[in-house]
C-alpha cells in the first residue's frame, strides 16, 4: 500500500479584505461550507506553525476569513498566495463510498477481467460527476502498431536507421575512388606535385574523419530514438460512477472498472 499523505490542502489566501486582517480564500474542497468546522490549519510547507481561525463569512464561492491574531491589513498581506493545510484528522469527514482524491492519485486500476490498464494520474471535477484520467504506458515493439501515434519522419527514421548516413559513406569512397585514379594518372617527377599530392590526401583523409565523426553522431542519436520511441501513453476517462467502477481498494491501492465498449479505444 502506498503511503497517505498526512495533510491536505484546502484552499488558498488570493486577497485581502478591509483595514483589520480579513482574507480571502478561494476554496480548494467540494464542500465550501466545511469552512465552518475548521479550527485550525498550516501555512505552505509550516506544518510547525498552527492559525486558528476566529470567524468565517462566505461571498459568492469565495471564503472571507478572520484570523486570529492578524489584526491589520500589513499583516494579512503578508499571508497573501500561501495555501491552507489540514492534518488528516482535521479534515472534512466522508460518507460511504466517498474518498480523498489525494488518496485516489497513484492507484493501479484493473479491468474485472484482471487486465492492468494503468495508473490514476487525475480526478476531474464536474457537476455531474468526476472523471478518473489514467494514464496507461504501452511498451511496443512492432512498427505497425505505433505507426499512427507517430509522425511519418518519425517513423521513417526508426525504419531507415541511418540511411543518409550510409549515402554519405559511400559519397566519400567515390571520391577517394576518384582521387586515386587522378593520382596514378599525374606525373610524380616533380617535387612540387609530390607535395601538392600529399597536401590533397590530408585534406581527403580530414573529410573522412568529419563524416566519420558525423556518422556515429547520427549513428548514436538513431539508437537513442529508437530506444525512447518504443513507448505509448495514453489517457483514458472513466466516470467515477458506481456502473464503471465498482470497486476502489485503498488497502491494495487499486481500482477495479467495468468498461463499456470504446471506452478503452
């Protein structure tokens, strides 16, 4: 089982309000109204350091909050942008069949057949009902069955490998071909042709070693694209409905769904 997160947050100061230390919180809970039975929370990363809340007032979908202790405006907007924490125990209590999202993050879900698809990678929140997104990653190997995840340069380059790289060889040899046949046909009396000769075959043999160079660049880049290509990740949405999934296992960390056709396409 992987471990639970001890805190939670649940909202974040966005503003203040009025000269005597009011705030504004944007509430990060589907409950605005759990504000009421809050008595104490943490600031950012200072579980250390406790506020307790002297009054609460709502407007709009916002939460208008007294602190105690905070007494004027200077000091209010110090805590302005910092997110409001609740240990476990302090947080909102749940019904039946009801979860912490942070709880739902990580866990592996499994089709009722015991296929694995992946892992629950978010939690959408809509009026109607929430979504599961799991992400799913796919090792492939054939070339057919990622042909349409990919682009045709993609694809072209994991099949032709380093093709260009080879054209490129073969350029090279025609010309040490060519530089040769020159070579036998020119007459070698001369000192100065001698020296012209040799300078020609250092700057052949410098070409060489550039394209060389070249190649086991491309040569090692074309081993890296194949060896990161040959995965997919996919998302998948499953309403978080009793039909679709039946059965959450927190002790297991795992999700069971029952999936209708095309869901998992």
């Amino acid at each position: 089982m992987s471990e639970k997160l001890s805190y939670f947050k649940i909202g974040q100061i966005v503003n203040t309000i009025g000269l005597k230390g009011e705030v504004k919180i944007y509430p990060l809970t589907s409950d605005i109204y759990r504000y009421d039975e809050l008595q104490n929370f943490c600031l950012d990363n200072d579980l250390n350091k406790s506020f307790e809340v002297e009054k609460v007032r709502y407007k709009g979908n916002m939460v208008i909050m007294k602190i105690k202790n905070i007494n004027s405006i200077e000091e209010a907007e110090r805590l302005r942008n910092k997110y409001l924490y609740v240990d476990r125990e302090n947080a909102a209590s749940l019904d039946d069949e009801e979860y912490f999202i942070a709880d739902l993050i990580g866990l592996d879900v499994y089709t009722s057949n015991g296929d694995y698809i992946g892992k629950v990678k978010d939690v959408l929140q809509y009026s109607a009902n929430d979504v599961y997104v799991v992400e799913s990653i796919k090792d492939v190997e054939d070339i057919n069955e990622i042909k349409n995840d990919l682009s045709y340069s993609q694809i072209t380059n994991i099949i032709t490998g380093d093709n260009k790289n080879n054209k490129e060889k073969k350029n090279i040899k025609n010309k040490d071909c060519k530089t040769e046949n020159k070579k036998n046909d020119e007459n070698l009396n001369s000192k100065d042709e001698k020296i012209r000769n040799k300078k020609n075959d250092e700057d052949l043999n410098s070409k060489d070693e550039k394209v060389k160079s070249k190649k086991d660049n491309a040569t090692s880049k074309s081993k890296d694209a194949k060896s990161t290509k040959n995965k997919i990740t996919k998302e998948y949405l499953i309403p978080a409905v009793a039909k679709f999934v039946p059965e959450i296992d927190l002790e297991n960390n795992k999700m069971i769904i029952e999936p209708i056709k095309g869901m998992l396409d």
